[in-house]
C-alpha cells in the first residue's frame, strides 16, 4: 500500500508497532495531509487510534527490523516480550504511562 500511495504522488510511510490484545507485533501505513501522518490498517480495515502503540516507522520495513541480529556458528534464538500499557495520567501528577519489559 505504501508503494501505491507514493506512486500517486501521496507522502507514506511504513509504520510497526503493536496492537493492544493482540499480542503479536503489527505494521501499517501512514500517510501525510495537511495535520500531519495519518495512520491506516490496510489489514484490519481500521483507523490507527489508542489500541496501536507504534515501534517505528521508516520508508519501508528495512528501515524498521523488530530484531536484527548475527549468528556465527551453530545458534538458536528465542525472544519473549511482554507489554503492560496502562491509560496516562490526565491529571500530570505521576501517574504511570506504561511499561515495556523484556
């Protein structure tokens, strides 16, 4: 979707991050108007809005590796990530935003 959206002349980006609930990482498109990136899931058909928490974004996803690594000889890989997102503090007085854990 990113490559037909720039090939009509429209701003877009690659975007990766998560989606609350679902427990896998995700990726999705933004694209550029006049309030700034905008975020589409061409996937799910839906808006990016407080259930997606963004990792990163780049032109594509070169630009945006989960995890990149080398292995020299015999090795294995495994990686657990555990996420805890809690709602920020609408007063600002400390509350907590959330925590990432590996």
């Amino acid at each position: 979707m990113t490559a037909v959206l720039r090939y009509m002349g429209i701003p877009a980006r690659y975007v990766n991050g998560l989606m609350i609930g679902e427990g896998y990482t995700h990726a999705w498109v933004e694209v550029y108007g006049e309030n700034g990136w905008y975020g589409l899931d061409p996937t799910n058909n839906l808006h990016i809005d407080d259930y997606y928490i963004k990792l990163a974004h780049g032109r594509d996803y070169g630009d945006c590796p989960v995890d990149q690594g080398i292995f020299w000889g015999d090795a294995a890989q495994s990686q657990d990530i555990y996420v805890n997102v809690e709602e920020a503090d609408p007063d600002g007085d400390g509350g907590s935003r959330g925590t990432a854990v590996r």
